[in-house]
C-alpha cells in the first residue's frame, strides 16, 4: 500500500506539521503594517520558509476572519497592499501563544520519552 | 505581452469575480518588487519564468484563494445532495413503473417494453442534472447545512436490520392470505365472477375461470415456502432462490391475469377504465360487468407490482453477498 518512499513521506508530514502554525507565525509578525513581500523577508528571517502562493491567499482568509486589516498604500509610483494585526487578532494571537505554549510542553514530555 | 502579464491573465480565469482585481493588483505588486530586488535593471524572460515557476500555477494560487474553490459541491452540502439526489431518484423511477403499471391496467395503447425502458434510463441523467444545478446555486449562494453536533445524539441511532432473520409476521400474514384465497377458490370454484347487489345478479369470471389451476399451484407453492422459512427463521442462499422463483411464477401468472382481462374488458367494449366508470350511470348489465371486470384487474396490477417490488428486494439481498466479499485480516492471537 505504501507507494511514497521515506523523504517523500517526511516531507509531506512536516509541511502539515509547519501549516498548522503559519496563521500563527504571520500574525505575530504583523504588530506593525507590512506588505506581502516584506512578510516573507521577515518570515525567512526568522526561519520560516513560506510559498508566495500560499502567503498571499492565506492574507485574505486571516483578513475575511477580520484577524487582519489592510489598506493600499502607494509608496512611489508603486501601490502595495498593506496588513496589520486586528484587535480582535491581537487578542486571539494572545490565546493562541499560550496553547502553543501548553502543546510545545505537552510534545516535549511526550517525544522525550520516545527511545532514540 | 510579457510572460507577468500573461500568468496574471490566466490567474483571472480561475479566480471569484469578487475582488479580483484587487488579488491581481497584489500579485502583480509582489511580482515586480521581487524581481525588481533579484535583478538589477530590466528583468529577462528567464527571471520571471524562475518566479512564476516558484509562484505554482495559475490554477493552483486561484483556488486558494477564498472563493477560488475549484468545484461545484463542497463537502460540506455534499452528504445533503447524495441525500436529495436518492430520493429524487426513487420517486421519478417509481413514479415511471407506477404510470407503466396504471398504464397496463387501463389498456392503453400495446406495452412498448424497450420505449418505455429507454424512457426510464434517459430519465435518470435528467433529475440528477437537475438535482446538481440546484446544490450548485446552493453551493455559489454559501449555502450551509446546519449540523449540530452537540445536538446529536447516540440514542437516535437507526436500529440494525438483520437482513438474514425472517420477519415472522409477514410470512405468517402471507400463510394466512394465500390460505383464505385458496379456499374460497376451492370453495366457490363455480361462482367466480362478480355479484351485482341489489339484485343479486351473477356474472362469471371467464378469465379468472380459467387461470384457477395455475393460481391454486402458485399459492400452494408460495404457502409450502413461507411455512418452511417460518420454520427455519433464517433466509438461506438455498431459500433465497426458490423464494425468487416462486415469485417469478406469481409474476408470470400476474400477468397472464392481467393481459386476459384487460383483452376481454377491450373485446367487450370498454375502452379505459374512466370510460367503463362513465357507463356504470347508464345502469346497464354490461356496465356493471365491465366494471366488475376493470375491479378484477386493478387487484391483479398491485398484486403485480407488489411481487415486483418484492422480487427486486430479493434479487438485492442475493446477488450483494456475492459482489461484496469482505473478510477480516487473520487476526494474530497472542
């Protein structure tokens, strides 16, 4: 039945692994107004890889959940596309934090008691 | 048209028309400020294929977008339109053999089988298609199902049917039902036919006369395997089959019954049940035989159906242990 080999199949898990907090990454990262591509510097900086094709539509669904707000905003002869952290983001930014805090703990005391 | 403006382009094709051009405007952004830091003065071909390549396809990044789904029924209306779509299904199929059987019954015009059977096949693609296009509205509306899960409750579990054990009442009803009839068969072999009150004025059943053998043995038949199921409470491979085959010979007789009648109701002039209700006013001997007759013949068409019905059921029941072989892997025991 298993037709993926080993590092197709790792590869598959710690994308889902890394999907899950991504909503979370970007909105701690968007206290201060940033573009798309600004985000993904930052993103990068701070060691998470990101497509551009799932930044951007991930943007707009944080944004029709009211997490986030945005604006156009033309710098130059240039038009970009604003984001920043709603109230109501903040708060779950904040509630969100401490679960991931609460399951960072849960999975420590669980992997190390895994043998290796 | 360089190849920015050409993906941008397609993207469009794929994306909700709601704000599109604002998704485009903020791709189209990203794109130059990114190439304008890769590459210093004007960007070749070869830059912006690298890019896109890294953007996915055109289709990809649309139906990631909210709105942007690329199908017609979520997963969320699709429990909701298999649903809708069973039961419209049965209701134009029944629907279908009901109007064939009433059709039979009245004498209408000679049955065409492959019309009619070519009718009820192309009827099938209709009503689902008509089924889609309406979850497909429902699905562009953003119309939700709403389940409650706290609401659910263990308790309203449907009950499970065990398809092997016979329903005792229903066999000892049809045990009972084909017993009456036999013996009033047997006890009025003589006097079949209709009773016109008041008056009392007899009419024979010429049909019915006729076919009394072949009923009495398709009873008996049916009786003998009713007792022996009731007997044995569980439906066999072996039981299976012969149940079918006696219905088959029911149907068989069913028919013959039927087809005598309604060629008798037309060599005596009635022309269609409604007809033969019209001329019960005219009071006539001939009418209230007819209409006797036409009676006759309306029991013999749901008795007909019914038997269909329930030789359907059984043929279910038989061939789907066949198709579906499960077995459970050998379980290891420690």
């Amino acid at each position: 039945m298993n037709t993926q080999n080993e590092s197709e199949q790792v590869l598959n898990l710690s994308q889902e692994l890394r999907r899950g907090i991504l909503p979370l990454a970007v909105l701690s990262l968007l206290k201060e107004k940033k573009y798309g591509y600004a985000l993904i510097g930052d993103l990068a900086a701070a060691g998470i890889e990101i497509d551009q094709g799932t930044l951007y539509p991930m943007l707009r669904r944080l944004e029709l959940q009211a997490l986030l707000e945005s604006s156009w905003i033309l710098e130059g002869a240039r038009p970009r596309r604003y984001y920043v952290i709603s109230e109501q983001g903040s708060r779950i930014l904040e509630i969100l934090s401490q679960e991931w805090k609460n399951l960072n703990q849960l999975m420590e005391k669980l992997l190390g008691n895994v043998p290796n | 048209m360089n190849l920015i403006e050409r993906y941008l382009h397609e993207v469009r094709r794929y994306l909700p028309a709601k704000n599109r051009e604002d998704i485009l405007a903020e791709i189209r952004s990203h794109l130059t400020d990114t190439l304008e830091e890769r590459v210093k003065g004007d960007p070749g071909e070869e830059d912006m294929e690298s890019l896109l390549k890294e953007m996915g396809s055109p289709r990809k990044l649309a139906a990631s977008y909210p709105g942007g789904e690329q199908y017609l029924i979520g997963p969320e209306l699709y429990p909701f339109f298999r649903m809708v779509a069973g039961i419209v299904l049965a209701a134009v199929l029944g629907a279908q053999l009901l109007a064939v059987g009433v059709g039979l019954w009245m004498g209408e015009e000679t049955f065409r089988f492959w019309e009619v059977f070519g009718q009820i096949v192309m009827s099938v693609p209709v009503s689902i298609g008509w089924v889609i296009i309406v979850f497909v509205i429902l699905q562009k509306r953003g119309v939700q199902p709403k389940v409650d899960e706290a609401d659910w409750d263990p308790k309203s579990l449907p009950v499970v049917e065990e398809t092997d054990a016979v329903k005792k009442g229903e066999r000892i009803f049809g045990i009972a039902a084909g017993s009456i009839i036999l013996a009033l068969l047997a006890a009025f072999s003589d006097r079949i036919g209709i009773v016109v009150f008041p008056g009392g004025n007899f009419y024979p059943n010429p049909v019915l006369q006729q076919m009394v053998p072949w009923i009495s043995l398709s009873l008996l038949a049916s009786i003998a395997l009713d007792i022996y199921l009731v007997w044995q409470g569980r439906w066999t491979l072996g039981s299976r089959i012969a149940r079918v085959a006696v219905n088959l010979v029911s149907i068989t007789v069913l028919v013959l019954l039927v087809q005598g009648h309604t060629a008798w109701l037309t060599a005596h002039g009635s022309n269609g049940f409604l007809v033969t209700i019209e001329n019960l006013a005219l009071a006539t001997p001939e009418s209230f035989q007819n209409m006797g007759m036409a009676a006759f013949n309306l029991a013999f068409v749901v008795a007909l159906v019914v038997t269909w019905i329930e030789t359907i059921v059984l043929l279910i029941r038989l061939v789907r242990p066949m198709v579906r072989k499960e077995t459970l892997p050998g379980i290891m025991v420690k």
